[in-house]
C-alpha cells in the first residue's frame, strides 16, 4: 500500500486539534501550544519526505527457498563441489592447495594482508598466487 499524503496529513490535523484541545483545558499558554505544533509540524513533513522516498522491497516468494539453494562455501572441497563448469572445475583441480585456501580466503572476503597474518606468509607470494590463477581464468 503506497503513503498517501493527503490522508496522513488529515489524520495528522484531527489528533493535533484533539490534543491542543486538551492541552487548553490542562492550561498550557497559547504560545507553548504554536511551539509544540511548529516542532510537531516538523516531525510530520520529516516522516513525510522519508515516506515518499522510501523504495518499497520487491515482492519475491521464493527468498527462502533461494537461500537454502546456495550452500556456503566453507572449505575447498565444497567450492569444487558447488563449480558446474567443466573446464573451470580442471583448472582449480590442477590448482595447488595452497592456492586455493587463499582464494578461498579471499572469497570469504579476508585482505592480502589478514590472510598473510593466519598463514604466514608473505603478502607478494599471496598476490603472485592469486594473479597466476586468475590469468589461467582469463584464458578459460
């Protein structure tokens, strides 16, 4: 159901008057009452303006069964499992293992840097690495 601005300000006007009504007959000033609407006021067109800029969510039934479709890729075995393409699947299957803990790595979106720390080595070696397969990729 989309905002409708007209129908939210209507309501917005009838609880101010019910509640300046009240404040009144409590013996608030009329001077607090038109600062109280002024800052109100402001509220509402804020709410407003976030209201009509506001994207809906598309509508998709199948979000839960679309996540459980995607397997997380924990370890290098089950990325080789979750590849589909022939010739991809040979390249990473003739890959080193070390390589492919970096990529892996990287896919879980660790930095050169981080991935140097947990495995001791140096950060050229894994870039070089990581390089060499993706100019064997760019081939495929």
């Amino acid at each position: 159901m989309s905002y409708n601005k007209a129908r939210e300000e209507r309501k917005w006007k009838q609880w101010k008057e019910k509640e300046e009504a009240l404040l009144r007959t409590l013996g608030m000033d009329e001077e607090s009452i038109q600062k109280l609407r002024f800052s109100d006021w402001e509220d509402f067109k804020a709410e407003r303006c976030y209201q009509d800029h506001r994207a809906e969510f598309p509508k998709y039934q199948d979000w839960e069964s679309a996540m459980e479709d995607e397997q997380e890729v924990s370890n290098i075995s089950v990325l080789l499992d979750s590849i589909s393409d022939e010739r991809l699947f040979h390249i990473l299957l003739n890959t080193d293992k070390e390589t492919l803990q970096f990529l892996l790595l990287k896919m879980m979106g660790f930095s050169g840097r981080e991935i140097s720390e947990k495995t001791g080595i140096s950060e050229n070696t894994i870039n070089t690495k990581i390089k060499t397969l993706r100019k064997k990729l760019k081939k495929l």
